[in-house]
C-alpha cells in the first residue's frame, strides 16, 4: 500500500492573507506563500546557499531569493535564473485552515533525483549542487561510488577528446577514499572536488568526434599493436583512436589495448615529462572502479597527450654534457637482459640509492645489472619509485618554488610505473625505469644541499612524541604555515612511535582536501598514500608520506572555496537551516 502524503497545519488562509507568508516546521522549515490569490509552499532553503526564502518576495508566481536574486517557479519550485530548483509541496486549504502536503520519499525515488542532480551539476559545473548530490547518494547507499564516477567519467568523454586533468584528478581522489578509510563528510569533499575538476576541464569544450573500429580487419592483435604504436610515433592521431579501438574489440580488450598504450608511452624517453604514462595508469585505475566495459569511451582520450607530448630524447638537457641518448639506446640493443643462473641481487634499497647517485653509466649498469642478477621489472621499479620519493623528501628550499614540479614529475611517473608495471609486464615498460632512473639522475641539483631525513637527524631535534594527537595538531599546523621539515619530522615521529595508522592517515587526507590545491598536489598526494602502501613494512616507508607533507607544506595555504562550499551542500543535505535568522 502506497504511504500517505504527511498534511502539516500552516495556519488560517484568511492570516496568511493577511501576512503574505507563514513557516512551518517538519524536518526542515518549509516557507508559505500567498500572492495574487493562491497559495504555494516551499523548502525554505534556496537550494544555493539555504538563505531563508522567507525573505525572499514573492510577485506574479515568481519567488526571488533576495541573496543572490535566484528565481523559482511557486508551483513547481523550478529555478528559472540561478541553479537548482527548490522542493515545491502542494498546499489544500480546508474549512479556512491550510495544510501542506508532503509527499513521500521512496529511496529510488531519492535516489533517482540525485543523480539528475549530479547530472545538471556536472554539466552546468556547479560545485554545491554537485556535493549535494554526491554526499546524497554516499549517504543512503556507500556503495554507489561506481556508478557515480561512471556518470562524471561517460560525461568528460563525450565531451573532451583527451584524457584532461580533470579525469586525472578524479581519479586520484577515488583512489585516496579507496585506500583511507574517510568519514561520509571528507568522501563527500573527495569525490565532490574530484567531479567538480572534470566539469571545470569541459565546461567550454564542443562534442567530441568518436571514431569507429575497423569492420572485419583482417590483421591479427600483435599486428594491430604494431600498427597502433607507428601512429603514435608519427603523431597520427586518428589512425592510432581507429586501431585502437579495434584492438579493444573481443576478448581480453583492456589487456591488448593496455600492452599496447603502455608501450607507446615508454617508446620515448620520458614522454610528456612523465605526465603521459601517469594518465594511462589513472585510465586503467579509474576502469578498475567504474568497469572495464567503459574502456572503449575512456581510453582513446589518452591519444591527444600520447600523440601530442613532448619526447624528451630531443632535448639538449639529455644529450650535453653526457649523452644520456646514446647510453640507453645502446643498453635497449639487448633489452631486456636476462637473468643470470645461480645469482642473486641486493634488494630494493640498495638498488634505490645507485639510481640516486652522480654517474648515468653506473645508474644503467646497476639497473641493469640488478635485472640481470634476479630483480622482477616490478622490484626494478618500485627501486625507481623510492628513489623518486628520496629526491622529493630532500627537496632543499633554496631551489626555485617552481623547481617543485621538476621533483614532482619524477615523483608522479615513478608511482605511475611501478602500479602500470604490475599490471602489464612487458620489457617495454621495464625501459621505463632507465627512463625515470636518468630523469632522476638530471634532477640531482634538487638535492644539493640536501634536506636531510628525519630517520638521520638528532632525535633531541625532532618533535616530541609524548602525545598523538599533538604530534598530530603540530604536523597539521606545520602543513598550514609552510614548515616543510617540521611536517615531515612530524610524519617520523609518529609513526615510529607506533601510533594508530589510521589517525595519521585521516589527518593527512583531511588536512589536504581542506585546501584548494592545484594538479600537481593532488597527484603527489594520491603517490604518496600509494607509495607508503607499497613500502609499508619497511624502514623507508616513511618517506613518501614525509615528502608528501612537505610539497604540501610548501603550497599551502591556498584558497579555500570548495571546502566551504561543499560543508554548506552536506548541512543542507542534512536538513540544518545554515543561517539563524528564520
């Protein structure tokens, strides 16, 4: 049996006459109208900010919320100039006495409704009406993350033929509610800042032009690979999205296609300034969340950066005063090297800080050399990848502020090579490490002088770890007002005290999603918890998590928009009237 509409008093018709408008209270206050002999009632919360509408003005059916001067339909509480529109009720007037109907909310129903709120606020790039609907549907069922990223990615898609920053930046704040365990009110802020970047990325963009695969090619996959990675190096752009897509056709699509994208991407010496197989790998994460089903709309959008990318081979910077050219050209003769019988390799760490050393020659042989004696292209890269974390966490600030991007695209391409490298492992990726390892290399004047690691400073210098959620306070604290060593110190302290993980980690997050920050910062963020993960165990773990608070150090503060934006979406999601005069 269908549940009855909820009939709430809203007092005499003949004062409302009289008053023009009257309140009445259920789950939130709902306004009442009289103007030009009828009645209307309405949410009393202007869907923007939840001004009271009440002092609003009601003329010829229009309501205007005098805040911001956003219009509503009485009847049917469309908006007509603004954003969103407002819950209408009807209204019955019995015996001289009104009453306002509510109806009620089925959960499909809500549900149904936030996700064409989501839609509409994707496309008209609204960031409340966006947090509304994301805090919404996370509320009444966590679940729906999926389909939620699957609405903003088909979205970006249709309407950008690349893979944008905003695709990229979702991705990694899926990643961070993936690997954290958030309250609703930071997932909100997470996924919120996340869709709001795509939105921004192709607010003005036209429609894409999608291609078609081939009918009935008659070459095999390994051809249509071969074929796929000479468009890429000719820059081909629409010859590459056609065989592509046909490689994305049948069974095991994604791999096929993965193993070729990923190979075009290592094809060139550290394409894109990383920036290229980083995208590739965020494709595939977000295809992991949202559904490799979606593969052939999400992953030709890497072609425009693939095809159009700088190559890095080609700069003076690679070939003066050594030839870094020559060197790996002569070491891919006999790539990859194989395993010797009866040996064995140092390990990670060891490996790690050959890569960090002053001499290209010894870098590639002990790369090599470590490939030779045992090491997994996967060992050889997560090498990479804590050799790209040291350099980050050294970081000395008498560089220029800008030189934090030259650190940050070594930071980012390693993450992105080492997860890239566990999942399609082929010695076509493993050039990749020589690529970073010799980026890493020209890189080195970020360290001189080196910022010294906490695990190598006096103890009597670093913070006091008498108190957890102190510790915590000061790091917070440290990140706000830019004290880069004292944020990393604090990440030391703590977890060597043996703290609860999971408080530290909720800190960090929280303390990033409070600030406005910009591309770079949200992917060394996301590379920094992945990285800490891949370590976890090990003496070094600390480090990516102590050079991520000090990038983050380093750029702070910033503004502070959408954190406030968003915290006004989830008070009126939750029903509280966010302004007291009403």
């Amino acid at each position: 049996m269908a549940t009855q509409p909820k009939r709430l008093h809203a007092g005499s018709a003949q004062h409302l006459r009289e008053t023009g408008h009257a309140l009445v209270h259920a789950d939130h206050s709902i306004v009442v109208f009289y103007s030009e002999g009828r009645f209307y009632a309405m949410d009393n919360r202007c869907p923007h900010m939840g001004y009271p509408l009440s002092q609003g003005s009601m003329k010829d059916g229009l309501l205007t919320c005098h805040w911001h001067n956003w219009q509503f339909e009485g009847g049917s509480g469309a908006c007509l100039v603004g954003g969103a529109d407002v819950e209408a009720y009807g209204v019955i007037e019995e015996d001289g006495e009104l009453f306002v109907e509510v109806p009620p909310k089925p959960a499909e129903l809500q549900r149904a409704r936030s996700l064409d709120l989501l839609r509409e606020g994707i496309e008209r790039a609204r960031t409340l009406q966006i947090a509304r609907a994301v805090y919404a549907l996370l509320r009444d069922e966590p679940e729906s993350l999926p389909e939620i990223l699957a609405v903003a990615a088909e979205y970006a898609a249709t309407w950008r033929s690349e893979m944008t920053g905003g695709l990229v930046t979702l991705t990694a704040m899926t990643q961070i509610d993936q690997m954290v365990e958030l309250p609703l009110e930071d997932r909100t802020l997470a996924i919120a800042k996340g869709i709001r970047a795509v939105a921004q990325a192709v607010a003005t963009s036209p429609p894409r032009r999608f291609e078609r695969p081939m009918p009935s090619p008659s070459a095999d996959d390994a051809t249509l690979g071969r074929w796929f990675r000479t468009f890429a190096d000719d820059r081909a752009r629409r010859g590459a999205e056609v065989t592509l897509l046909t490689l994305l056709q049948g069974d095991n699509a994604s791999e096929k296609a993965g193993h070729a994208l990923f190979a075009a991407s290592t094809d060139h010496f550290f394409i894109g300034a990383g920036h290229v197989l980083d995208f590739a790998n965020k494709a595939f994460e977000l295809l992991d969340t949202i559904g490799h089903e979606h593969a052939a709309t999400i992953l030709p959008g890497l072609l425009e950066p693939l095809c159009s990318a700088d190559r890095h081979e080609e700069d003076f910077e690679w070939k003066h005063p050594v030839d870094l050219v020559a060197l790996l050209d002569g070491t891919f003769g006999q790539w990859p090297p194989e395993p010797g019988a009866g040996t064995a390799w140092d390990g990670v760490e060891p490996l790690a800080e050959a890569i960090l050393s002053d001499d290209p020659h010894a870098i590639v042989a002990a790369i090599t050399g470590a490939l030779r004696s045992g090491a997994s292209p996967q060992e050889a890269a997560k090498a990479l990848a804590l050799a790209a974390a040291i350099r980050l966490a050294q970081f000395h600030p008498r560089n220029e502020f800008f030189d934090w991007n030259t650190v940050h695209h070594s930071f980012s391409y390693a993450n992105a090579l080492h997860q890239a490298i566990r999942r399609f492992p082929s010695g076509e990726l493993t050039r990749g490490v020589l690529h970073g390892a010799m980026y890493c290399y020209l890189i080195r004047f970020l360290n001189i002088p080196k910022a010294p690691l906490a695990h190598t400073k006096d103890p009597a210098k670093l913070p006091k770890a008498d108190d957890a959620n102190k510790l915590l306070e000061r790091m917070r604290e440290a990140i706000e007002t830019k004290k880069m060593d004292l944020a990393g110190d604090c990440v030391y302290v703590y977890l060597t005290a043996g703290y609860p993980e999971a408080d530290l980690l909720q800190t960090l997050v929280h303390t990033f999603l409070y600030e406005d920050h910009g591309f770079h910062p949200i992917q060394d963020f996301e590379a920094g918890l992945r990285m800490y993960f891949d370590f976890k165990g090990s003496e070094w773990a600390y480090i990516p998590l102590a050079g991520m608070a000090r990038y983050l150090a380093a750029h702070s503060p910033t503004p502070r928009a959408v954190y406030q934006t968003v915290s006004n979406a989830i008070g009126l999601e939750q029903g509280r009237e966010l302004h007291t005069d009403v």
